[in-house]
C-alpha cells in the first residue's frame, strides 16, 4: 500500500496499453495485465494509507472491519455487496484476530450501489440498517464459538433471478475445519430491504455446491461451486431462472459422458482441478471468455483461469494478484461491469487489516 500503487491505478486508466507492455501473461490470445489497487471500500484508512476511500463506514454504518464483498446486478446500474463477518468502531485492524469486543458483531451485511464509473473507487449509494442507522445483519447467525452449534453466516454468492434477489450462504459450526451446518439460500422480493429464507433449497456440509459463484448467460443461471472451504476443486450446476427455488431441477455437468445430468449433484464432474476457495465467474463478452478468479490456498495467490466453453476446458492457473505484494489477501468479486469490456474490477479482501479493496487490472488481445 503505497503511493506508487495509486500512482499506476492512475496511469493504468488513462492508458491501459503503455502500462500492459512487458507486463503480460498469454492465455488464449487474451493478455492479462498487472493487477493494481483503485481503493478501501471498508473501514478507516491506516496512517499514510494513500488509497482512495470513498465510503466512511466507520462513521456513518459502524463498520470498522469486514470482509468479502459479494457483488450482483440487481437493475441496470444498481449493485448489491454483500458482506461478510463485521466489527464496529473498536475494531483493531491488527488485533490478534478480527473481535466483536464491543459487542458490534454481524455476521455479515449488505451494501449498494449506483456508481459505475470505478477508476476514482466504489461509492456506497446506502446500506441496509436498524433503528439505530447503523448496518443490520441480513442472514442471521447464532454467534455460538463452542465449535459445536451455530457459529455464523456467511454469503459466497448473489444474483437477481426473475426478479427476485438471492444470496446463497453457509451456516458454520466450526472454522477450525470449515465444519458447516448446511448451505442454503435467502431471498428479497423488495430489492433487498427485507430477506427471507428459501424453504426449498439447501445443501448438506459435504456438498459440493457448498460455496459457489452464480453468472446468468442464455436464460441460465450457472453455478460453481466447491465444498466448503479451501481445498476441493470446482464443479458445475444450471439451472432456469425461473427454478432457482426448485432444487430439484438444477442440472449438474457430467464430463465422463459430456451432458447435464438433473438432480443429482453428486454426478457433477470436476471442472477445475485446483484447491478452490471463494470464487465468483463472468462471461466477458467482448472478449467471448469465460473468466473465474478464485483464492488458491495452495499457492497463496487470486488465481485466473479463462475458458471458451463454460463446461471447459479452463486454462492454466495465472497468478492475477500475489499475496508477497498484498498480504494475507483472500477473495476475489467480479463487478458485472467486468462483462462488457477490457477492464476487470474485482473486491478482494486482505485478513489484516480485515477489510475489502478495489482491485483493477485491464485485457486486450493480439
């Protein structure tokens, strides 16, 4: 975090293909350039911190630290970011561990946003609170840390189907082994004012869909997922939007026999062979790509792997941001406005200061 970073995030919008030179990684004839920091969405800026810090959360939403940053279109120019685990003022940005000292812990909330022009940062247009202003946790979480219970909930992914909002979310018992309870969905039908559970759909602790990433394409939601969390590869589910609620007909790819398979999860082949953490995907259209980005625990990077077909096959692992420069990183959103053109905006989150960054980098063919 330096003024050398901002520095490139500037040059980098004004002249993308300078910067690109010498700077490159081939995949499929696509380059992929150096991946630089726009700016803090979440908590206070640290001393000497030059990033651009368009939201002041602290003050305005009691919210000093969180993560995550799960972000989906929800109408033309209107975003909904989810949230995950989050502390208030007191919160110490290199404590041992993030806290709830104060008594402020959620376990996770949601923000929005209007603002489409991304190169000066990500402005919150407002936040879902309680009588008092300040943020509201959305998927409620039992806080129990016995290991044994309900520890917390945590969004991997969202997406606006038929016009509805949904958030898909694990319920943890205990991190030490990312020992779950179950995976299921909410939903708002009030563009996320108000959320309910979704009766009908959930995923047991082993499943593998038990933390996932949903991209809408030809009247599909598709749907990867790994179980939960970072050390199991990626698999394959679709669905109609109109079905997001009936489990029963989601559709699993079965690579032994090249077909969607229904109803039965556990016929969904490996499509990326890797220890997935969180993801999320897009299909860039300017580009006819498929692009995932996801935490590799194994290397400790965000890696990037891009396909022609969603089905695969997906390319080599390219090391989009490396933890040697951004340390203790973790997560990685695609913004939908990465579908449409050569530059890649993404959330990513570093444990400390335990809060969530805006992340660019730009493609280009040859």
């Amino acid at each position: 975090m330096n003024r050398l970073n901002i520095l490139l995030s500037l040059y980098l919008s004004f002249c993308p293909y300078m910067i690109l030179y010498g700077q490159k990684m081939d995949i499929s004839s696509t380059v992929v350039g150096k991946v630089t920091c726009i700016a803090r969405l979440t908590g206070m800026p640290l001393p000497e911190e030059e990033f651009m810090s368009p939201n002041s959360t602290v003050q305005q939403w009691n919210i000093g630290g969180t993560d995550l940053g799960i972000i989906w279109e929800q109408a033309p120019g209107k975003y909904g970011i989810f949230f995950g685990d989050s502390y208030g003022r007191n919160f110490k940005p290199f404590g041992p561990k993030p806290n709830d000292a104060a008594g402020e812990w959620r376990c996770n909330f949601l923000a929005f946003s209007t603002d489409t022009y991304l190169n000066d940062g990500l402005s919150f247009s407002g936040v879902v609170t309680d009588n008092k202003g300040e943020a509201r946790e959305i998927i409620p979480g039992g806080k129990d840390k016995s290991g044994k219970g309900d520890w917390t909930s945590i969004p991997t992914a969202a997406i606006r189907a038929g016009g509805i909002d949904y958030v898909h979310y694990f319920n943890m018992r205990n991190w030490r082994n990312w020992d779950t309870n179950y995976s299921a969905l909410y939903r708002s039908v009030d563009s996320g004012m108000s959320w309910e559970p979704c009766a009908n759909v959930k995923f047991s602790s082993d499943s593998y869909f038990g933390q996932i990433g949903y991209f809408k394409k030809d009247g599909y939601v598709y749907m990867i997922g790994t179980e939960t969390g970072r050390d199991t590869p990626a698999r394959l589910a679709r669905f109609r939007e109109r079905d997001i609620e009936r489990q029963e007909r989601y559709e699993y790819w079965d690579g032994t026999i090249n077909k969607w398979v229904r109803g039965d999860e556990k016929r969904a082949t490996v499509i990326i062979d890797d220890k997935v953490g969180e993801l999320s995907f897009i299909y860039n259209y300017k580009y006819k790509k498929w692009i995932i980005a996801y935490f590799a625990s194994a290397r400790y990077d965000i890696t990037l792997r891009m396909a022609d077909d969603i089905t695969g096959p997906w390319s080599e692992p390219y090391k989009l941001v490396d933890s040697k420069e951004y340390p203790q990183l973790y997560g990685s959103f695609f913004h939908p406005l990465s579908s449409y053109g050569d530059e890649l905006y993404f959330l990513m989150s570093m444990w400390k200061p335990y809060n969530v960054f805006l992340m660019k980098t730009v493609l280009f063919s040859y």
